[in-house]
C-alpha cells in the first residue's frame, strides 16, 4: 500500500508542462524581392523635395505678407497721428493771423495806439 500511495502523491503532484512553440515566419513567396526599385524610391524623394520646397515658398509668403500687413497697420497709425497734429498746427496758425488778436497785442504789449481817423490816398486826385 505505501508504494500505491506514494504512486498517487507522485500522480498528483505533476503538473502538466506547457510547452511554447516557436512559429516560424515565413514570407510569402510571391513577396521575396531581392531588388530594390531605385526608380521608385528617386522619384519619392523628388516628390518630397518638391513638397517641401513648396511648402517652405508657401511660408515665406505668408510670413512676407503679415510683415506687410503689420508695416500698413503701423504706417496708418503714423498717418493718423501726423493728421491730428496738422489740424492743431493749422488751428494755432489761424488763431496767430486772428485780426483781433493781433490788434489786442499791439495794444497791449506793444503799446501802440488804433488811430481814430484813416486816410486814404487816391490815385485821381492831384
């Protein structure tokens, strides 16, 4: 009986052993190439160079263009201003030629006198 026991615990204490199967790869034939297409890969890269090229003109444009656009902005605002200051240039250039002005100052500063009566010199009387 030991020995039929001992049988069963050995049973028992096996565990069924999972074993891994490597698969192989293996490619299709009809996918073997053992040439590259050169052709193929020179007119990849063209098309790339060109893309890129394009692109990178494409780029440079836009950025040309906002620089434009912010050099318009900048010069209006420069315009703007330069009107604001003619207008109050023009306005203190009337208020210099006002006759009233000019008269309160000969009298005031300068002391001089308005003269009560005018003569006038005409070209028919001799």
């Amino acid at each position: 009986m030991p020995q039929a026991a001992r049988k069963a615990w050995i049973e028992e204490k096996e565990e069924p052993q999972v074993v891994f199967r490597r698969r192989s790869r293996r490619r299709p034939a009809f996918a073997v190439r053992t040439q590259v297409n050169t052709e193929l890969r020179s007119r990849a890269l063209i098309l790339f160079l060109l893309f890129a090229f394009t692109a990178t003109v494409t780029l440079i444009r836009s950025e040309e263009s906002a620089m434009r656009g912010y050099e318009l902005v900048q010069l209006r605002q420069e315009a703007l201003q330069l009107e604001r200051e003619n207008k109050y240039l023009e306005l203190n250039i009337a208020e210099l030629k006002a006759p009233q002005r000019i008269k309160d100052r000969a009298t005031n500063e300068l002391g001089m006198v308005v003269p009560k009566e005018f003569y006038f010199a005409a070209e028919g009387n001799k």
